[in-house]
C-alpha cells in the first residue's frame, strides 16, 4: 500500500491473475434498514469471496462487514445518528470546511450527507490514487465523485431508484409548512440528478428503476445496465423447523416512511381484525407519537400490532419464516429486498404492483400476489384469501423460494457486477483479462475444481 499523499496516479489494471482492487463507497451504511448497509456487506463478501479485494469507505452509521473485507471510516460529524440526531457538536469538533458546510446545510433544514461524503472520499481517494483498480460508489451522487473520475480512476456507480419520486411522495403527504422543509431536505436531488447525467456506467437493480432514472434524472438509457441486487440464502431460505403462527402477517418496511405504504397496511390489518384472530409484525422503529405510532392508535390496533428493530439476520429469517404472509405494500420499490428476503423463506407474498416489484414477484398469482398500491380494501382481501387457503400459500411459497434460487442470489450479483468493473476498467484503461472472466485466476480454479 502507497503512503498516503505520495501517488502520483491510478495503476495500471493488475495482471489476469491477481485480485481486482475495489473502493465501495457508501455515505452511510445502516445494517437493517435502508437497504445500502445491507447491499454493502453481502456485495463486498462475495466480491471478497470471488478473490477480489473490496476497502469499504463510509460514513456513520459504519456497516456491519463480514471477515475479508476491510472498512476505511470517513467519518462525518453524525449529525442524524439515532441517540442525539440534529445536535450540533462543539464547535472545537470541527475539522476542516467540509464540516462547516455540514453543520451550515443542516441549520437551514437541508440533508448534507451526499454532498459532504463524496467530498471527503474523494479528498480520501485522490490520496490513494495507486491502491484502487475501480471505485464503486452506491448512491452517493455527490459532487466529488466527479473529482475521483477526473484523477482517473475508473468510477462504477449504483442507483437504486431515484431519490425525487420519495421527495415527490413526501410532498404530497405534507401540510403547510411541512412542504418547505421537506423541499429543503430533498435540495441534495437536483445534485444527485446532475452528476448522475455524466456518470458512465450506471448500475440499477431492474428494468423499472432505469426508466424511472432516465425519466427522473434525465440520464441516457445507453448508461444504465441492470444488475438486480441478492438475498442472503445462508440465512434466507425454508425453515421447516420454525411452525408458522396462524394468522400472523409480517412486514419489512420503514414505517413513517409515506413511501412505503405502512399506512395502508395497518388499514388493511384493522378490516381483517374485524373478521378474524390476526396479527401484524413490522420490523421497524416508528418515530414515538409520529404518524404510524398514531395510526396504530386510532385504528384499535395496539394489541394486534408490534414492532421489532436490531434484529440479526437469523432473528429476521426465523420471524419471516414464522409468518404465514408476508406483505410489501410500498407504492414505490427500485428493487425490494424485503420482499426477495420473503419469497427465499417460501412465505407467501402480498406485494404493490408498483415500481420493479412485478418484476422480483413475477406474474401475479404464481411466486406472489400483486395489487394495486394505496387501497386497504383490496390488499385485506389478498391477504384474507391466503390466510384461508393453506395449499395455496404452500404451492405459492415453493415457487418464491425457486424463483429465488435462479435469479436473486448474491454470488450471482457479485459475479456480474465484478463484470461490470472489467468492462469499465477496458474502456478507461484499454485492458481487460482475454477471457472476459473478471475473477482471479485462483479463484477461476477453484470454480473449476482444481
């Protein structure tokens, strides 16, 4: 490894038999919500895996990584973290300019991070310039990314969705003065839709995100490749040990999120506890006296409903494989881990037809139900009929689980997206391993049995 500050450029792609060096940026990587803390440890793992060398640059709060990989912090001032969020620290706690932006952008209502991130990784990288064959960044979209694509370091990047259909949604939501600031908060979008437009390749989890990035952000088609994201089947997969709970229903979702329709699932769970014993379990933490906290209030539902967070991986499988449906009720997903993390347990799925979860369920009726977003009445309806009908949901949670295994696993993701970076690294360095196989050359034996 080069001394920090004494490199002078990118190296050359290593030869075919050595491992490819990847940063993986993340501006915070949240381990059981949120979706990037978990796309960041189980695509570094199998990146690792493959042979590849994966540093791991984030912000707080850090991801939790499996062994292999190693975590580069960039810390922020953690301004949003979930014992103390919005205090300003002490001025004395102040590092540099970038800090002062972030406290500045957090004073007048705005969302820093983004921003703030990708001016620290690439202050981080361009001190790095020799260590790294590609860079990776997931989501950020920040203005300093253009930096580390202009110090020549070949620059892969992930869109999930776009972040203007949750700001779009939110508005709609809000009232009054609650429209100025969440305009305020979502003023790191119009950023996040400049740089993406001179980004090249764009990695997005299904067909529908691209449209909607395209259409969203005005990026061009011809920059975007589908890559859907993974499942962990190590820990999501059939239980038959663990006996379902009659009439519970499960549900992975951010709760006071208007995005993620939980809202309508807590009507849809009032109308079917008027005509059956059922109970509903959301793993995730509502903001005390918040929107949802309310809801539950005012539907009756204390006593039907609860809400789990920080739960391990096997908490989760074992509480999904416990339930006898599980639900997605979101009325927008770039992709929807949750409902994949579902479909691997063999637990019948409800999902929206809405953003790329046709394309993860599939055809309506087959591997999971589709229904319309935002209407209580129809989603009870879908979710009464498989708590009556045993077979079906039996006959429903054998072909998620099958669907799975043939599209949606994480050695699979790593082993496409690792093709992505070869790809890259050809067109900014001309070079690229004469067989089209990105893995080592120890790893490509070790596939093959040698």
């Amino acid at each position: 490894m080069t001394q920090s500050g004494h490199s002078t450029g990118p190296s050359p792609r290593p030869a075919d038999d050595r491992p490819l060096r990847v940063a993986l940026l993340s501006y915070r990587s949240k381990e059981h919500c949120g979706g990037q803390g978990v796309y960041v440890r189980h695509l570094s793992r199998e990146l690792a895996a493959l042979g590849h060398q994966v540093t791991v640059f984030s912000g707080q709060p850090y991801p939790v990584l499996d062994e292999g990989v190693t975590l580069e912090k960039v810390p922020s001032l953690d301004l949003y973290n979930d014992v103390d969020p919005f205090t300003t620290p002490p001025v004395r706690e102040w590092r540099d300019w970038i800090d002062v932006l972030e406290v500045a952008t957090m004073w007048t209502a705005g969302f820093p991070e983004p921003l703030t991130f990708s001016l620290r990784a690439n202050r981080a990288l361009r001190r790095r310039l020799a260590d790294f064959d590609v860079v990776h960044d997931n989501q950020t979209l920040g203005w300093g990314l253009l930096g580390v694509r202009a110090a020549g370091l070949p620059l892969v990047t992930t869109i999930h969705h776009p972040i203007s259909v949750d700001r779009r949604i939110e508005l709609a939501e809000a009232r009054g003065l609650q429209k100025l600031s969440k305009r305020r908060w979502y003023g790191f979008v119009s950023m996040q839709a400049r740089v993406a437009r001179r980004l090249d390749p764009i990695l997005v989890p299904s067909r529908s995100s691209a449209d909607d990035i395209a259409r969203e952000f005005g990026v061009d088609p011809a920059t975007m490749e589908v890559t859907p994201l993974g499942v962990d089947t190590r820990y999501f997969h059939p239980r038959p040990e663990v006996e379902r709970v009659p009439g519970r229903i499960v549900c992975t979702a951010s709760a006071d999120s208007p995005l993620k329709g939980v809202g309508t699932l807590l009507r849809a769970a009032a109308k079917l506890a008027t005509e059956r014993e059922v109970s509903l379990t959301i793993v995730s933490r509502p903001k005390p006296g918040g929107p949802t906290d309310r809801l539950v209030d005012e539907l009756g539902l204390r006593d039907r409903v609860e809400f789990v967070n920080g739960i391990d991986d096997t908490a989760l499988a074992t509480l999904i494989a416990s339930a006898q449906v599980a639900v997605v009720p979101s009325f927008y997903e770039g992709f929807s881990l949750p409902a994949v993390e579902a479909m691997a347990c063999a637990t019948p799925l409800v999902a929206s037809h809405a953003g790329a979860l046709p394309e993860v369920v599939g055809t309506d009726g087959d591997a999971g139900r589709l229904v319309p977003p935002g209407d209580p009445d129809v989603l009870a309806g879908a979710l009464g009929a498989l708590l009556d009908d045993d077979r079906e949901r039996d006959r429903m949670g054998a072909a998620a689980w099958r669907r799975v295994q043939e599209r949606f696993t994480w050695s699979a993701v790593a082993e496409l997206t690792a093709r992505r970076y070869a790809d890259t690294i050809a067109a900014v360095t001309g070079r690229r391993p004469a067989d089209g196989d990105t893995r080592p050359a120890s790893a490509r034996a070790r596939a093959n049995g040698a």
